[in-house]
C-alpha cells in the first residue's frame, strides 16, 4: 500500500474515484491498482477479502498514507538540511484553479558538491497577501526547519500593489487564448481561417504575457474577423457566440487596446532584462546591475505625455473605430504614469539587495588570472561585511591566492568545489575556498525551481480535484515534486518501516506494531487498537493485552500472540 502511494504520488495521478464500492467500475487507481497487483501477490489479495481491521482501502487511510510518506520524505530533507553551513530560500505566490492564492517555498542548498534544491509546501496566502503575512509564514517555516542560522539569501514576492490595472489586461489577454484553445473547432477557425495560433498559456512563467501581447498586437485584425466569425456565422453554440462577442467588444475597448499597445513596449525592455539574468545573474554581477539600472531608465522614459499619444496613436492604426479625446488622453496619462511608477517602485524593491552581491564574481573564473595580477580587494571586503565571523579572512586571502594562480583550478564554482571534494584537498588544505564555493552556489541565480512547483500544481489541483485541502494538495506536491528522492528512499529496506512508524502514531488509530522478522525475510504484523480493548471489556487504564486474546486480532499470524509483549 505504501509502495501504491509513492507510485501514483509520483506519477501525479488521482488516488481516489467517484464511488469506490464493489459495484463502481472505476474505484480510483488507489484501489484499481491494489486489486491488480493482488492478481499476482497472494497474501495481498487474502487481506483485501478477509481483513476486519486496518484494511486500507478507506479514503482516511489514503490520506494518512500520503501523510506519513510525505513525513518520512521531509525527514530526510531535515536530516539533511542540518549538516549543510548555508540555505537561501525561494518563495513566490500563484493562484490555482479554486482562486485561492498559494506561497510555494523552496530551500536551496549545497551538499559536499551537489547543489539541492528541495520543495517544502505550498501556503494558503488568500486571505493575507501583504509583506508582513507572507514574512510570518516564511519565518515560521525557518524555525520549523531549524535553519535560521544558516540563512542566506531570499529570493522572492514582491507583494502586488494596489492598482490592479496591470492584471486586469493580462487576464484579458489570457481569455483568447483560453476561448480558442477549449475547442478544436474554434482552434481550426483560428489556425486555418486566419493563419496563427496564440501563444500556449502559461500562468507560472510571467513571460508568457510578453508573447500574447506581442501576437494578439501583430494578429489584431486577424483575431478580431476570427471573433466576428463566431459570433455572426450559423452553426455555432450558445456559449461561442456569447463569449466571442464579449471577446469582440474587448477588442474595440479603447482602455484594452491601449494598454495592449503599452504593455508590448514595456514588454520589449523587460523581455531582455529577463534572458540577461536567467543567463549571467552570478557569471558578471555588474553587468546585471546596469542591465536592471536600463531598464528603470527605459521604463522612466516612457513616462511622458508623447509616449501616451503614441500609444493611443497606434491603438487607433489597430483599430480605426477607436477615438481618443483630449480628457480621454488625459486620464490614461494618469494611469500610465501609475502603473510606470509602480514597475519601477516594484523593480526597486525586488533588486534592492543585488549590489550586495558583487562578492559572487571572487569565484568567478574568466577573471583568475586578473585577480592573480591585482587581488580584488573590494569585492573580498563586501563579502566579509556581507557575511561577519564566517570565514577565517587571512586564510581565505591565501586559499584563493593559490587557486588564481594555478590554471588547473580556473573553474567556475561548481566545479571548482567538485575538484576540491573530490581531491580530498576541503578540510586540511581549502576549508575556505569549500565555504565560499557553497556559499555562492547556495544563492539562488534564476526561479526556475518556482516555476516548475507551480506547474506542478496546476496538474495536481484540476478543475476535477478543486476541492483537496491544502495539506493534501501539498504532500502531493511533495511526492511529484520531489519524486527522485522519493525513488532513492524506497530503495532502503527502512523507509517501509519507518512509514508504518509514522502511521502507527497517528491519534484516530492508536495502534501498537510489532514486527517479527524471520529467517525466511517474512514480516508478521500484530496489531491492536484502543478500540478493539474496549470492544472487549478490556477498559481499565493501563492497557494491556491478557493472554487469551483471540488469533483473528492478527492482521497476519502464525505464531500465538502470547509468545510477544504486546503491552500497550
């Protein structure tokens, strides 16, 4: 049953069907499965017809199974987390298919010379999305996991003002897309009638918006006869044709097409600013400041009566009914200038700490024999006020003296610690440099990890499965997300038991295991309830079992259950 949960956990698929009784076609793949295997495995298929007790089967069961899986997994990660110097953490928030708002946190680490990055959970934030809500969930995290000493980066929310003027368009964006992409036949008249397709839609990767609004711009017309199409031509349903003419009046909305026209421009600067990082954010450190310092200036420049004037010039070119008065001009001045302020304000926030980083390029190998002619003293000073009473400064000085002027050891970080682990050289000859090295690779250089759990979830919680608690929806996440640990766990003949430890303590069960492992690698489980002893009389505190308890207690049993000290 544990092995079962692990499989569908890591394959992301449903656990539990729409009835689950003996006459259900389909009982979910939780018991379709166990049922399958019970065809080959003899002992399992007398327990799914014979057993009274702990069955296994009941949907409280799956739920407990998954909860003590997930136990056992984020007990490796804790073990684990403890014997490493350094943890950054990576949040961001998305919204899933019930609109509730959810915090996916990610710790990343280095162990010896592997970078890790681990999933701990998704938070429910609906209710509280402001800076402080989502601090006191991060910060109780760190001190459930026992990390706050090892902290060293966060990377993160920015937390969305008050102006939802941005999400409005966006969302507006995502419609056609979603209107087109549910049915094969407006598909077709998109495709072969007009001759593109939009962009798929992604709502874990912010970019996506770029490319909708740059084919919704360069297809307007085309999409626009597309909508006209359904809405006017027989043959198409109810819901077509309401939703196409909703879609229509969009397209000649003189806001949407103007902000259409904006968020394309906005989208040109922030599009390469976003490559830049994802590529070289702990390669050149200085060149990505001033690639962030552009973009403030190119998104300033946008500020100003003549770029409003273009871009409503230009929604007019788009579409010709379009009219843009003088006090209509003036008032999407106004919100422009808003929503430029607030990226701008936002972007401060987000990068405010990026400078702080310069130390990152001490390691960085296209500059070692640079650094071997004139030691980058600077950058060695940020890195001991950025992080006091962590390194031994002298030694650390001569550690990366050595390592620039040897050209066996030019290697960027990853490797560069790879060699020294591997070499033996971390304890006795460059303590330091090991510290430094897992250090930087701790810090996170992209949300990539993010993304990936987001998308996740929106395969987990479906239109199907929107009513799941958030305790669910997160060990499921934490079996798909983190399913090569899980595969590496399962192969250790004590992650079976250290599961049936878990469940045995859970309150509504109160169960007391023995195991009696024989020569022949057999497993005998005896197991009694609370309940069970009240069932028998057996009411008077301490609990324990009298002699003369029956065999058919035994889930499995060959031996008298008096030869075990069963007390509980």
């Amino acid at each position: 049953m544990i092995h079962v949960v692990c499989f569908l956990g890591k394959q992301e698929l449903v656990f539990r069907g729409h009835r689950e009784n003996n006459e259900s076609l389909n009982k979910g793949n939780y018991l379709e499965l166990l049922e399958l295997l019970a065809q080959e495995e003899q002992l399992l298929k007398e327990h799914l017809l014979s057993s009274a007790i702990l069955k296994g089967t009941s949907k409280m069961i799956q739920n407990d199974l998954i909860e003590c899986v997930t136990s056992v997994l984020n007990s490796k990660i804790f073990n684990e987390i403890q014997r490493v110097n350094y943890v950054s953490i990576q949040a961001d928030e998305t919204t899933d298919v019930s609109c509730r708002s959810q915090m996916s946190i990610i710790f990343r680490y280095v162990v010896e010379q592997k970078i890790v990055e681990r999933f701990i959970g998704f938070f429910d934030v609906s209710e509280n999305k402001t800076a402080s809500g989502l601090a006191d969930i991060i910060l109780s995290e760190i001190n459930k996991w026992k990390i706050g000493n090892k902290i060293i980066f966060e990377l993160g929310i920015v937390t969305r003002g008050e102006d939802n003027k941005i999400s409005q368009t966006l969302y507006l964006q995502s419609m056609f897309h979603t209107f087109f992409s549910r049915s094969t036949k407006r598909s077709e008249e998109l495709l072969r009638e007009q001759g593109f397709k939009l962009p798929n839609q992604s709502d874990t990767r912010w970019n996506y918006h770029s490319g909708a609004a740059s084919t919704i711009k360069k297809h307007f017309l085309d999409l626009k006869n597309a909508v006209l199409h359904v809405t006017e031509e027989p043959g198409w349903d109810p819901i077509s044709v309401c939703t196409a003419s909703g879609l229509y009046d969009k397209l000649n909305d003189a806001n949407f097409v103007y902000f259409l026209i904006l968020f394309s421009k906005v989208f040109l600067y922030t599009d390469h600013v976003f490559n830049f990082l994802q590529s070289k954010s702990l390669s050149n450190i200085k060149s990505c400041i001033s690639e962030i310092q552009n973009l403030k200036k190119n998104l300033s420049d946008l500020r100003n009566d003549t770029n409003v004037n273009n871009c409503c010039d230009e929604a007019i070119l788009l579409n010709n009914n379009l009219e843009y008065e003088d006090k209509k001009r003036n008032e999407l001045c106004k919100i422009t200038y808003k929503i430029l302020d607030s990226l701008i304000v936002q972007i401060n926030i987000r990068f405010e700490d990026f400078p702080k980083l310069k130390f990152v390029e001490i390691v960085n190998e296209k500059m070692f024999k640079s650094y071997y002619s004139e030691f980058p003293e600077s950058k060695f000073i940020k890195l001991l006020q950025q992080y006091p009473n962590t390194f031994d400064a002298d030694r650390l000085l001569n550690e990366l003296a050595v390592i620039y002027a040897n050209d066996r050891k030019q290697l960027p970080p990853h490797e560069l610690l790879d060699f020294i682990i591997k070499s033996n050289l971390h304890q006795d000859i460059y303590p330091q440099v090991t510290k430094l090295c897992q250090l930087v690779l701790t810090i996170p250089s992209t949300t990539a990890s993010s993304e990936r759990s987001m998308s996740t979830l929106k395969r987990i919680k479906t239109f199907l499965r929107n009513t799941m608690t958030n305790e669910r929806l997160s060990s499921l996440s934490s079996l798909a997300i983190e399913k090569n640990l899980l595969g590496d766990m399962a192969k250790d003949p004590t992650f079976v038991d250290n599961v049936i430890d878990e469940f045995s303590v859970l309150s509504e069960y109160n169960i007391k295991i023995i195991y009696d492992r024989r020569s022949d690698h057999t497993v005998h489980l005896f197991m009694i309830t609370f309940i069970d002893l009240q069932k028998m009389g057996y009411t008077n505190k301490p609990y324990s079992f009298p002699m003369d308890i029956p065999l058919s207690l035994s889930t499995s049993s060959r031996l008298p259950i008096s030869d075990y000290d069963l007390d509980i």
